[in-house]
C-alpha cells in the first residue's frame, strides 16, 4: 500500500517497503511524537487553520493515543512505514477525515528532527542521573577506603605512591566532564524545528516561538533548510557518549587487573562476578569486561553517524533514517554500562595491604628523595642522579631506598659532580641521612605533593569535601 497514493499509479515492491521501514526502531520516539502533535495541534489553532473544538478533539485523541503507548496496547502496522504514520493512522481510525488536518503546516522532515530533539532532551536528563549515581559510587568509596596507599603509574611502571582516593576522584573528574559534554549537546539541540516544514518553512502564519515555548524550547532554528537536516546534535552526543564510555572503560580495565590475584587489590562482589563453565576455581569480572567491549561499539556509532553525514547535500535526505540505531543504542549501552559499574564499584572490597606491597616494590619514592635533596640545594638534576644511583644500589641489595645505610648515601652524593652533593656527602652520618630515608618512606612520599590537586592526605580530603558538596551529598 502507499500512505500518500496520489502521485503514484502502482504498489510498493514489497522488498522496498521492507528496505524502508523504521518503525520497529523509530516507535521508541511514540511519546514524543504526540508531545510534538499536541503543541503542533495548538499552534494551528493560534493561527486559524483549526477551531477551538477540532483542537480539543485532535488533543483528546493524541492523549488517549498516549495513553496506549504507555499501557502497550497500541497495535503498531509495519505496512505503514514509521512511527509517525502509525500515530496518525491510529488517530483517524479514532477521529475520521479530521485527523488529517493534523498535518497541516508539517512534515515528517520536521517532525522528526523535532521527536529526536525531544528524545534526546529526556535522554540525557536520565542519563546525568545515572552518571551522578556512579560518581557518588566512586566518592562514597574513596571516602571509606582511600587512606590505602597504592603504586601510581606511568607506562604501567610504579611510578609514584598515591591514595587510593586520589585514584578513585580521578575517574569523578572524567565523569563531571562527561555531563558538561552531555548538557553541551543539550543545549546546542535546545532549538525547535517544527514549523521548517519539508524544507523551506511551512506556508502558514504559524507562530514557531509560541509552539517552542509550549515544548520547552529555549528558540527555534533560524534556517529551514538547516533545521530538517541537522544531526550535529546526534553527532555530539554520540560523540559524548563514546568518550564517557572510554572513561569506563579504562576504569573496567583496571579492575579487570586489579581484582587478579596477582595484584590482589579489590575483590568483586560475588553479584558482580561469574564462573567457569569448565574451571571451578574462576571468578570473572564477566561485566567489567563487557563495558570495556562495548566502548568500542559506541564509538563505532559515532564513526557511524560521521559516514552517514558526510556526503549528504541539502536538506533532508532518507539516510537521515539511520541516524536511530546509533542513537537510541548508543544511549542504551551508557546507560546501562553506568548502571553496571555504580554497582560494581558498590560492591568492591578493596586490600589496603596488597597496594601497600605493590607500593613498597619499584623504589616509587625515588622522586620524593630527589626532591628532599633539591631542599637541601642540590640542584634537581644533580639530585636526580643521585637518587638514581640510590636506587640501584637498593636494587643491587634488595632493599627500599629507606633501608640503605650511611655508606650507600655517602657514596651516591660523592659520586656526583658538584659543591652541594660533595658538601652533604660530608655531613652523612649526622641528622641528614635519617632525614633523606624519612623522605623515601611511602607515607612522606605520598604526603608531598600538597599542591592543588595533589595527593597529599589533606588535599584528598578538600577534593572529597568539594566533590560531595557538588554532587549535592553533604555525608560526612
């Protein structure tokens, strides 16, 4: 069958129908559709193309119309090609020849590019919710376990020590950019459409500002042409959304390894967790795993809807029709993939001992010695090398750098070019050497760096506070 029958003289080929159909996709934009039709019902009453009581009687049926999407009861017709042909198909079966005036004035063009808005506008309110639950996740857990002292890393080498908290609020401020990136879309897409017809601007006195007010809209779009082609907004939140999903992703990979007995450092939850089919022995992090796949499955969306837009001339085009997949899947992995990992960090028993090990291992408080040199005037690079010497040397005995004796530092200072080395290499043996081995313990180490955003114990305590005071949790 064909829904607009006059210019065509035969039936659709049944494998072109099939090709064209979106319903089974698009029907998930039902409730915004007659959000949109509801104010589009009184912006053609503002202007005199309906009366008041075709408005009440088109309004009455588009609400009872709501009321069986939301029940489930709405029979939806694959014959009749998408959501928006079903709705209005549904309201004349209701209401006869004056649903058609519903159409007045609109365009499918347009009344998708309108349903997507909508859609995405409640999207990433419930999506802001569900990232603010794993970023309170995140904060509850470096508030009761973040005192533990843990190896930082670069070039998964031991690095430097750091709290365990510090850590843990690294992956809240990744989150908090990713609502900015998500309100951003928002607000980019907080434009109405309605009202651009197919392409060049409906050929009523309808007053769009009035009809973006009724919707919530903060405007309208400013060109017709642009308004029904535009995706950016599908763009950027893909975009957003792909990137949100790299942050959970590498947290997903640190817990994958973390929770290794090798490392030893957090147990998942039984809940979080599955066997082996065959081994008895395993516990998988089965759903960390799963997110850290599924990143690339979001940013394949993205790189999807980049090819659809590419070659794409003015104004709408049918490949408009798969920007949904992307979308609407891309929505639903981010959401359920903070959903999973709020559980999972929930659930965590962290060991404070096996970090404490791991950091007691790799000589991760050389760079804390260097510096306690360069306060005693030993240029920093001249400090470097003798911190490095020191460190080879306890490699060479087995030991941490605040194990060495006197001799060790004595020799590493003497060895290195230079008045203030020399000049401390003599005064070894008095206070200094006790207050070079104080410097290279974990505790001192992880207690220097007291700049803004360091992970000294009192910085991480402000960075908890400020962070509980922005995510509207005032726990102490």
């Amino acid at each position: 069958m064909r829904m607009w029958g006059g210019r065509f003289s035969g039936e659709t080929d049944p494998l072109v129908a099939d090709a064209t159909r979106s319903v089974d996709v698009d029907r998930a934009l039902a409730l915004d559709d007659i959000d949109g039709s509801i104010a589009h019902v009184h912006g053609l009453a503002r202007a005199g193309l309906l009366t008041a009581d075709e408005a009440t009687r088109l309004v009455d049926g588009l609400r009872v119309l709501r009321g069986e999407v939301e029940a489930g009861t709405l029979v939806w017709d694959p014959a009749l090609e998408d959501v928006h042909l079903n709705l209005e198909a549904a309201l004349a079966a209701r209401l006869g020849p004056l649903a058609g005036k519903l159409h007045t004035g609109r365009s499918r063009n347009d009344q998708v590019a309108l349903d997507l808005r909508l859609w995405l506008r409640r999207t990433v309110r419930d999506l802001d919710g569900e990232v603010l639950a794993l970023e309170r996740a995140l904060v509850e857990r470096a508030a009761r376990d973040g005192d533990a002292i843990m190896p930082g890393m670069t070039h998964v080498q031991p690095a430097q020590p750091v709290l365990l908290a510090h850590h843990l609020l690294a992956y809240v401020e990744m989150l908090e950019r990713d609502r900015g990136r998500l309100a951003d879309c928002a607000g980019r897409a907080d434009r109405s459409p309605l009202g651009a017809g197919a392409l060049a601007g409906a050929g009523f006195a309808l007053d769009r500002e009035a009809t973006a007010a009724d919707l919530g809209f903060s405007g309208v779009t400013a060109n017709s042409l642009d308004a029904v082609s535009d995706r950016d907004f599908v763009v950027e939140f893909l975009a957003a959304a792909a990137l949100a999903m790299v942050h959970l992703s590498r947290l997903a990979e640190e817990l994958v390894w973390w929770s290794n007995p090798a490392f030893g450092w957090v147990t998942l939850a039984d809940a979080h967790a599955t066997g082996s089919s065959m081994m008895p022995n395993k516990k998988n992090p089965d759903p960390c795993e799963l997110v850290r796949a599924r990143a690339a499955r979001v940013a394949g969306h993205l790189v999807t809807m980049l090819g659809v837009l590419k070659g794409l001339p003015l104004a709408y085009q049918r490949d408009l029709q798969e920007d949904k997949v992307p979308l609407f899947d891309g929505a639903a992995v981010l959401g359920s993939s903070l959903r999973v990992m709020a559980a999972v960090v929930g659930g965590l028993s962290f060991h404070p001992d096996r970090m404490r090990e791991a950091a007691l291992r790799g000589h991760v408080t050389a760079t804390a010695l260097a510096d306690a040199l360069v306060e005693r005037g030993v240029p920093f690079r001249a400090a470097h090398h003798v911190a490095g010497r020191l460190v080879a040397e306890a490699e060479r005995r087995g030991c941490r750098l605040d194990q060495l004796d006197d001799g060790a530092f004595r020799e590493a200072l003497a060895s290195e070019e230079g008045t203030e080395p020399r000049r401390l290499a003599g005064e070894v043996g008095s206070g200094l050497t006790a207050e070079l081995r104080q410097a290279a313990t974990l505790e001192a180490a992880v207690a220097r760096p007291r700049v803004v955003g360091g992970t000294a114990p009192e910085r991480v305590r402000e960075a908890i506070a400020a962070a509980r005071e922005r995510l509207g949790d005032t726990a102490t």
